[in-house]
C-alpha cells in the first residue's frame, strides 16, 4: 500500500512564477548558456539508419550495453539515438567530441557529467516517450524533465488511485469525465520531473506530495510531506511537444528564462 502524506502537510500560500506556453525555435549555430538560462530540445528519436549507426560509434562500452538489453528493436533503436543525441548537444555546449564525455550516475541512477567535464556546473535530464525525446539543460541547477505521450482511458484505469496524493485524486475525480485524461497527464509529468530533478528516482513515492495540475492551473509544487518550505524551492513549467504529448519541466530555484528548442534533427545529429 502507498503510504498517505502526512496530515501536518499544507500547500504553500507563496505566489508562482507563472511560464506561458513555450514556442519551440529552430536552435541558433552557436549554444550559450548563461546563469539563468534553462534549455528544452525536443527531437524525434526515429531517424534514418545512417544518423542511427553515427550515433551509435559515440556511445560508451556500458552505453551499448544497455541498449542491447532492449528485447525489441525498436525500444533498442530509441535509447541508443537518444543517448547519442544527448553525448551531441552536451558536446557542443561544452566545445568537445561527444565521443570524449564520461557520465556517472547518482544513487538512484540519475546520470551526470564527470566533474573534470563540467559534472558540477553543467545539468541536464532526459525523458522519452513514444518516438519523441526532450533534453533539459542548464547551470548549476537540479532539473529534471518528463515527456508522455497520451492515451485515452488511462485515466480511468485507476492509476491515480494507486500513486497520486489524496488531494490529487480528490482534483482528478471532481473533473468532468472528459477532462480525466488530460488532467491525469499533466499531474503525472510534473511529478514525474520533479522526482526526476531531485534524483530520487522510484524512491521518493508519488502520495508524498501534492502538484497543482487542474486544467488552468498554473504548474507549481504546492506541499511535501517531508518539508513544509520545500516547495517553494522549486519552480514547475509545463511544455508543450506536440500532439498527443505532454510535458514538465522542474527547476530549483526561481526566475530562470526557458527557450525551447528543436531540429531539424540531421542539425542535431551531425557533429
């Protein structure tokens, strides 16, 4: 049984940083990243197979691994261009070969740059879902990030039930019924990214704390059960990455200034 949020846990009364709906620009020749800058890209993982063999000859011995762990081709394909893509736009923030980065991983399996390459300034996150992945980047900032591509009906599969906080139950199931859908994906996304920016992981359960996701709504964290200040903390953004998906995106601190990029995908996979 998912444990419930403590009754002491209160939503924060601060007021939100409010983000409009992000335009996706094609992304300038050069990347500059400055202090309170966060970057989105957006990229289709179904490439042709000459970009998909480049990319695999960056990947890492453990990286190649991984994806030849993937049952189907497929589920294969997509982790190793979205690896490779990653090893590319972090090469070009950074001025090097993609080839030349090395990762390490959090606890929990979050991954990061080696701090001889910028481990300890640089961030970025990872989601995919369905063919389509986003990176988030930025400086000296947790971050996390989540895309999902929706489906109808999950929202009354009882799902909600099983991972959101009372609160978020009692908001989904007050909707009208042909509102669930949307609603349940943008509470998944915006948990999602921020257990994903704090690097917790599938450690920190989903009932332990409380995102305001009611159509309208502006996106915030709103209560922790461990924290009562840890909300205001963080700031939440939605995104918007094309039909039929949705997505977060989670940033420690406040005032920061989001661009979101993408391709065409041959700019980005051609170093």
């Amino acid at each position: 049984m998912m444990q419930r949020m403590s009754s002491g846990a209160r939503p924060m009364r601060e007021e939100h940083t409010v983000y409009p709906t992000p335009v996706w620009q094609l992304a300038p020749t050069r990347l500059t990243l400055g202090p309170e800058d966060v970057h989105v890209w957006r990229v289709a993982l179904d490439l042709g197979e000459s970009v998909v063999q480049r990319l695999w000859q960056l990947l890492a011995p453990d990286e190649r691994a991984r994806a030849e762990r993937y049952v189907f081709r497929k589920d294969r394909t997509h982790f190793l261009v979205a690896r490779g893509l990653l090893r590319v736009l972090l090469g070009r923030y950074l001025r090097c070969h993609p080839r030349h980065l090395h990762f390490r991983y959090g606890p929990h399996g979050k991954p990061e740059l080696a701090p001889a390459l910028g481990g300890d300034t640089l961030r970025f996150n990872v989601s995919h879902s369905h063919g389509l992945a986003l990176y988030a980047i930025t400086l000296a900032r947790d971050i996390g990030v989540d895309v999902e591509h929706v489906r109808p009906g999950v929202a009354e599969e009882g799902i909600a039930e099983r991972f959101f906080s009372p609160r978020e139950v009692a908001v989904l199931r007050a909707l009208p019924v042909a509102l669930q859908t949307m609603a349940f994906f943008a509470c998944w996304t915006r948990k999602e990214a921020f257990i994903k920016a704090r690097g917790d992981g599938l450690s920190l359960p989903l009932d332990q704390f409380d995102v305001a996701f009611a159509p309208g709504e502006i996106a915030a964290l709103l209560s922790t059960a461990w924290d009562p200040h840890e909300a205001v903390r963080w700031t939440l953004c939605d995104l918007a990455p094309g039909p039929d998906y949705m997505g977060a995106v989670a940033v420690a601190g406040q005032a920061w200034q989001l661009a979101c990029w993408h391709g065409p995908e041959t700019y980005i996979a051609t170093d």
